[in-house]
C-alpha cells in the first residue's frame, strides 16, 4: 500500500476513512507525512520536535488494534501539538533556550486524551517565546514561516501548528489560545481552528511543566486543520471533564442549532468602538455579505439589536485586557512585580489608553479581580440574551492579512501597514477578546484572499455552543468554499 489519493492535502477525516478502508496503513501514513516534513522543513520550520520512534510504535500498534476490529475516533492518525503542550520525554521550553533540557516527565492530559482515542503523535509545532506574540520566532527553534508568503509571519501562537497544516506536513494539530493563539494563525494561513467554550479541554500541562495544576482564566485548548468537520472530530476527542471530576460529570455538548448557511439567524458585527475598519476588513464584510445573501442567509446589524441587549465592545475589552494580564501573573517570575509597579509609576494618572490598561493589570488586587469578573459574567448574560435572537455572532479575526516578520522590540511597540492605514500592534487583538473574555466558543476559518493572502472570519456560538460554531464554519466551506491549497507546496 501507499499513501492514499486524499493524502496530503486531505483532511483528518479522510484519511481516516483510508485507514478504516485499509487503502494505507497507520505505518505508512505515518511514514510519507515525516517525509513530507523533512523535505519541506528548510523552508517552513513548523515542526520542530520530533518523536520518530514512539509515533511508528504507535502506529504499529493501531495497525494490529485496527486489525482486531478497533474503531476508535483517531485510530492511526498522524497528529502534532503545540510545542508548550507537554509530551512525556520531549522538551517543553516554550521557545527558551535556557529551558531547552526540560522534559517532561508525563503527557498534558489533552496528550492522554488524543493517545486514548488512537493519535499518533508525530512530534510538536514551534512557538514564539512563553506563547508571547502573534508571530513564531524563539532563538531555541528559530523562525517559522507562512506557505503563502516565507517573508510574512503565520502568526502565534499556534504558528507552527497553522503552517504546518495549511502547508499539507500535517492533517490536525493541537493548539492553545488565550490571545488569539488558535484563530489568528487559522487567519493568517487561510486554515480553520476552534477556541472552544471555556474549561471544556483539560488545559493542565500546557506550558513549562510542573507550573500550575489550576485551569488558566481565558485560555483554552484547541484544533486547527484544514476542514471544519475536523474540527469536531477532535473536540469530540478531546474534550471532557477533568479525570477527578468525571466520577460525576459527563460532557453532552448540544446539537447545533442549524446546518445550512439559510437555516443560521447571523448577527453580522463589523464596527468595532476601538477600530477603524481597514481596506482588509472592509473587503471581508462585502465577500461575507454577498456570500451569505446568495445563500439565502439571514443577517442582522448591532443596530437592530434591542439597545442595551449587546456588552459594550469598548468596556468588554478593557475587563479583557485586565483579566488576561491577571492570568499570567501566577506564574511570572518574582522580579515581574517590582517591574510593574515601576511602569505603573512612569504612567500618567489620567492615562486610560489600552496600553495602560495592560500595564496597570500587571498589579491587579484581589478587589479588582473579582469587580473585572463580576463585569465579564454581566457580560455573559448580556450575550446570553443575543443569543435568543441570533445563532451566530460573525466577525472579523484581525485587522490585518499576515504581515512581514517583524522582531523589533519592544512588541507593542511594532505598527502594522494594513493598505495605507497604520495598526498598532495591540490592536491586531481588538476582534479576538470578544469571544475570549466571556468564555464563548468561535470557529476561525478561511474566507477569501485578498492582495493573495488569506482572510479569514470568527463565527462565535453561545455558551457551550460549540457544535454550532463548528456547523457555520462546515456550511460555509460546503456552500461558498473553504480550504485553498498556498501554491508551491506540491
């Protein structure tokens, strides 16, 4: 046998089917993707740990249990993760050199959960520094590069995972996203992700080991591929509750509340308070708009909204800058919070900017955390309402298509060119803290190209809504289209 006519440019799905149809087996499915790995590495550095030995034992292993009859979801599967998710024996730096002999000494529990369900795991996807940027760079691993421009960034930080996929070395990767680690490199490489609703993945065993056993406020664990269905097949993977809870709790997601473009009632967000459309976005709403009208969808404008029924986009990010600030601080070195409140101290009293507000959250007291809290579940349950009226909340992931690499310091410091209009970098995150802040479920996926780099577009789903998102992002790949091969990836 060899690989199969899908591979390696088809989905996860599909090349399950070819396992099950015993048209390749997990050894050689595994074989031809390390070797597509290896050829294409100089130019992408995507994948840039490896298990060779452990994953063909694996896949030996799902052969024979394939044999016996086993039919688990990802038997033989060939699977990456993000570099900061620990894999028992391999390095988890997160991009630090001084951390490059740290292995770990067991599986993330998401690790545990793919292995149960029969993944292979080929090996881990670079990152940028601690998880700390929207592009993929660290002095440990290097550089990686986006197929669709090796000048452009893929984004971060799940961007050794996104090019990894869209450039076909890979069918599914795991990643995380906190800041738009997930959506924004879907985004970027014109690939699909999911950041599922809040707390449904395990996240223990995402960053340096033996960090922290509680689950970090706002980040989340999830796919990336190159088709929406497989989205799902790895939430169904790997979502659940915590082993120690699960004595009680079973997870049963609800079915999505429709399935085609028409059946969806869409609120179409496409003004932000704190952004000025650019040419990218602009472009984005009119393909979405006529797409969504040829297909006999319905859309609603904010305006249309009782008034007082959507969170005030302004308020909710600067709850989410605060909050999302406040979650690194359990694990930031000693040192950090004399720095703090050195930055805080060169501030302006009267100084409310959004880099401020990232400053002053470097110093949050217990008092502040539970009022930013108490605003982010008023928030929830304002959200809770728009999702009486509407299925669907469709946005834009980020003001900017990928941009050039960029490793001028200090990061937020860095403009991005969009066209003639100019973004600070803090400002390529605006759409993401939407769905990040009150824990709710979006699907990032690949809508057009414009000035031939990939847009893409967040459809986020009510509380738990997850198989909804995933749905709109199915419809809209079956209905107006969806993953483009970059070209010169053959």
């Amino acid at each position: 046998m060899s690989p199969p006519a899908v591979w390696p440019w088809g989905s996860a799905g599909e090349q399950l089917r070819a396992l099950h149809a015993r048209e390749v087996s997990a050894v050689e499915l595994l074989g031809a993707t390390l070797a597509r790995i290896d050829r294409l590495h100089a130019r992408l550095n995507a994948i840039v740990v490896r298990d060779d030995e452990r994953a063909f034992e694996a896949a030996r292993a799902a052969d024979a249990a394939r044999a016996r009859g086993d039919a688990r979801a990802l038997l033989g599967l060939p699977m990456t993760v993000k570099e900061s998710l620990a894999v028992a024996g391999l390095p988890t730096t997160m991009g630090d050199p001084a951390q490059a002999a740290n292995l770990a000494a067991t599986d993330a529990e998401v690790v545990q959960r793919l292995r149960r369900a029969g993944a292979v795991i080929a090996g881990k996807s670079n990152v940028p520094l601690a998880n700390g940027d929207i592009q993929t760079d660290n002095a440990l691993y290097g550089l990686t590069r986006n197929p669709w421009d090796g000048t452009r960034t893929p984004g971060g930080s799940s961007g050794g995972g996104a090019a990894a996929v869209a450039a076909g070395c890979i069918a599914l990767e795991m990643g995380s996203d906190i800041g738009g680690s997930l959506r924004i490199p879907a985004h970027f490489c014109g690939v699909s992700a999911l950041k599922p609703t809040w707390g449904l993945i395990d996240d223990r065993g995402n960053g340096l080991p033996g960090t922290r056993l509680a689950a970090r406020d706002i980040a989340c664990l999830g796919p990336i591929a190159r088709s929406a269905a497989d989205l799902e097949l790895a939430l169904d993977a790997a979502a659940g509750p915590r082993a120690e809870d699960s004595i009680a709790w079973r997870l049963a997601l609800p079915a999505s509340r429709a399935q085609r473009l028409r059946e969806f009632r869409i609120l179409l967000l496409d003004e932000h308070p704190l952004l000025e459309a650019s040419a990218a976005t602009q472009a984005l709403d009119r393909h979405l708009r006529e797409s969504l009208a040829r297909a006999g969808a319905r859309w609603l404008r904010a305006g249309e909204l009782a008034p007082g029924t959507l969170p005030d986009l302004a308020e909710l990010h600067d709850v989410y800058q605060q909050l999302v600030i406040g979650s690194t601080l359990g694990t930031r070195a000693a040192s950090f919070e004399d720095e703090a409140r050195a930055a805080i101290a060169r501030l302006d009293a009267d100084d409310r900017s959004y880099a401020a507000t990232r400053v002053r959250a470097g110093l949050l007291t217990h008092r502040q955390w539970l009022l930013a809290d108490e605003a982010r579940l008023r928030m929830r349950r304002q959200w809770a309402r728009v999702f009486e009226a509407v299925d669907i909340v469709l946005m834009p992931t980020s003001v900017s298509p990928a941009f050039a690499h960029d490793a001028s310091q200090p990061r937020d410091a860095r403009v991005v060119e969009v066209g003639t209009q100019a973004y600070c970098y803090l400002e390529l995150f605006v759409w993401i803290g939407i769905a990040s802040l009150c824990g709710l479920p979006a699907a990032s996926f690949p809508v057009l190209r414009w000035q031939g780099l990939p847009l893409g577009a967040q459809a986020m789903a009510s509380w738990l809504g997850d198989r909804t998102a995933i749905a709109f992002a199915q419809a809209w790949e079956a209905e107006v289209g969806g993953f483009v091969a970059p070209p010169g990836w053959d």
